[in-house]
C-alpha cells in the first residue's frame, strides 16, 4: 500500500500488513486489543512530530520562517480535521483533552443556567461526557435526568430520551458510541429530539470517531469532541461545533488573548507539534482507502474498509467467546463499535487480564471510566475484560487471543 499516492482500489480489502509496518510498537509481538484506550502510533505521526519540533518553530506569526511554520502546522491541522469530521475549519478547537475541553464548555454554558433549567445525561457515556455536566448542573442549580440504556441489550433507543424532555431541557450530552460496549445511539435521532424542545446537543464522539465515518453536519449535532489519539495521533482533544453556537459562546480568557472563534477557546500557545501529528495521523488513515478524490473521499473510503475489517474480526472473537465456560458478552446492541466487553463466572477480570498478558495479549480489565455503564451493568468499579479492535489487528491476533483464554480456562478447569 501506498500511503502518500492512494494507490489501493476501493473495493480491495484492508491491508492490514501494509498498515501494520508502520507500527514499530507492533514490532515487540505482542497483540494489541487495547485500543479503545488509545491506540500504538505509526511512524508517520512520530515523524511528523519530530519534524515540526527539530525545524524553526516560534508563536504564530508571518514575518519569519519559525512563525510560518507554526500557522501552517495550525491551518493544516483544522482543515485536516474538518475533512475528518465533516465541519468547517475555522469552528475546530483544539485543546489538552476531550475531559478538559468538556470541562470548559460545561462552564461556559451553564452560566447562562437558572434554577428549574434541566440537563440529560447518559449512563451509557464515559464519565468525561457525565461529569462536567452534573457538576455544572448543580453549580446553577438546574435539575440533572438520567437516560438509562437496556442492560440486556445495550440499546438506547431514542424513545428513552423523549420521555425525559421537557421545555425547561437546556442541553442533552450522549455519546456517539459506548467506549465500554460500543453501543452507538442514533446521534441524528437524539439531536432532532433535542431541538425539539429546544435544546442543544453534546456528543462525545470519542470511540465512534475511530471506527467509522464522521459527519458532523448531518448529524446535526451541536457540539462533537474527539480524542485523536484514538485514531493514531498524538494525545489531545478537539472539540467543533456549529459556527452559530461558537459565536455566541464566550468563555473565560486572558485579556489580551484572541475574541476570533476557535482561538477564543484556545487557552495558551498551541501543542504545534501535536497539531502536526494529528494531520499525519488523518492523512496516514486516508490512505488506507479510495484511489481518487478529496481527502474528505478518501477518508471516507478508508473507514468503510476499516469497519468491514473490524466487524469481520469481531464476530471471530465473539464466537470464541461465546464458547467459553461462565462468559457474559456485554456488547449486544444492533449498531455496535468492534469493542467486546465480558466477564465470566467464578472468575476476577483482573485475573483473565493479567494472564492474557503474559501471553503477550493485551486486553486489559476496569470499568475504562464508563462509571456509570458499569454501575448499571452490575459490574462496579471491576467492570469486565474489554476487548477493543484496531485496524492493525489481524487473524493472527485474534487467533492469540482465543488460544490464550482457552488456555487460561483449560488451567482452571484442569
């Protein structure tokens, strides 16, 4: 595969060894089923990083070469994620992380918030998409409801969220996919619900952003975060957002600092070099897909292929499971990310985990900061082994996988 000329025709599956070379962690041998919490990086990001720190770099400016650098390294790193996500440029914020990107617009927001206002969240969501609204909520003493998803099948259907609305509704905040059991709501559905009543919408778009094809427009979403090094980048966050809304949203900031949306949201100089990683990392997985077209084509082209792929080695790994003695597989919904939650009888998750690693299988065992899913799935802080796909993961892995929980099943039972 070639990366830099697209070269790969659309309707060839994925090549996995061709992405798989350019992943020196890989090189170790261990099988990486961790992603969900972040994935390995390709040399392509690390370079791309190395590159902007190592050439002339300042604060942005258009009089010298180390400012020029610098405003490219921004400019190429909004348009790269607006291809990615659907949205304009100029509405892409860029910020430490998803939780504290969150955190800050939960503030700016419910200052406008009076006693009586209510805000809908979700127990299907990770905590960073729970927390800063229940905290903000009761800051300006607006009334927090709760939307609980089916724990026998993981769904979270639209239904539930129109039985919480009311016209005192100020912002509802969902997430686009579950990172603990990868259920993905109807974002289009929940958002004309929102509306409805008049308020705005908060998706976290965390875990659905690196398994299938974004687009923020038709959504209709209001606000969507992500996290780009869910999908081989650097670690940061970027939140966008209808340009309208951003207008109108003023948050703290330094005096001197710009009032321009999205600087405005900046706080600080600008990560260049993880801005920089973050394009290669978009460029790197546009590569993966269609010969021809814009990149915002060819990223698309390349997602398909990384869901047919993902979905493919999923239902492996769910019919090995489904073998095993005392497993409950948790990821049930219809629309679901490749990311397999389970427990099994008798049996700490810890345990299971810690013993896959020893076996050079990394899928590790919590509740992965879905507090709130875990609480309701009966779990607890525990939670159960996650088993999250990436597309470096092939049939050999998941081979190492199976083999290495029949082994730890075979040990107890023997």
């Amino acid at each position: 595969m070639n990366f830099d000329t697209q070269t790969q025709s659309p309707a060839a599956p994925l090549d996995v060894e061709a992405i798989r070379r350019h992943f020196p962690a890989l090189h170790d041998g261990a099988a990486h089923f961790d992603g969900p919490g972040g994935t390995q990086t390709p040399d392509v990001v690390a370079d791309a990083i190395r590159h902007t720190m190592l050439r002339p770099l300042s604060n942005r400016s258009s009089s010298t070469a180390a400012g020029r650098n610098a405003e490219d390294a921004v400019t190429e790193c909004r348009a790269a994620l607006a291809d990615l996500l659907n949205t304009r440029a100029e509405c892409v914020i860029f910020g430490r992380s998803m939780t504290a990107l969150t955190f800050e617009m939960s503030r700016t927001l419910s200052a406008l918030w009076s006693p009586g206002d209510e805000v809908v969240v979700s127990r299907l969501d990770h905590d960073a998409n729970v927390r800063p609204w229940v905290i903000a909520a009761e800051r300006a003493g607006a009334t927090v409801r709760w939307l609980d998803f089916d724990p026998k099948t993981g769904e979270l259907p639209v239904e539930v969220l129109n039985e919480q609305l009311t016209d005192r509704t100020r912002l509802v905040a969902v997430t686009a996919a579950s990172n603990l059991i990868g259920t993905m709501p109807d974002i289009r559905a929940f958002a004309d619900a929102a509306h409805s009543v008049g308020a705005k919408i908060y998706v976290d778009g965390v875990h659905y952003t690196a398994h299938a094809g974004v687009d923020f427009k038709a959504r209709d979403a209001d606000f969507f975060a992500c996290s780009p090094y869910k999908f081989f980048g650097p670690h940061c966050g970027v939140l966008t957002g209808k340009p309208e809304l951003l207008a109108e949203v003023h948050p703290d900031k330094l005096l001197p600092s710009s009032n321009n949306v999205p600087e405005r949201f900046e706080l600080g100089t600008l990560p260049y070099e993880l801005m920089a990683g973050t394009t290669a990392a978009i460029n790197f997985l546009a590569g993966f897909g269609a010969a021809t077209g814009s990149r915002r084509e060819r990223l698309q082209a390349s997602l398909k292929l990384v869901e047919q792929h993902e979905d493919r080695l999923r239902e492996q790994i769910e019919a090995g499971l489904s073998e095993l003695p005392g497993v409950t597989m948790f990821s049930r919904a219809r629309r679901r990310t490749p990311t397999l939650l389970a427990t099994f009888a008798g049996v700490q998750s810890s345990a299971v985990s810690e013993f896959l690693a020893q076996q050079g299988v990394n899928a590790p065992a919590s509740s992965f900061y879905g507090y709130e899913t875990s609480e309701l799935l009966g779990l607890g802080e525990a939670g159960g082994v996650r088993i999250g796909l990436a597309p470096y993961n092939n049939d050999r892995d998941v081979a190492r996988l199976l083999d290495a929980l029949n082994a730890y099943f075979a040990r107890e039972t023997g």
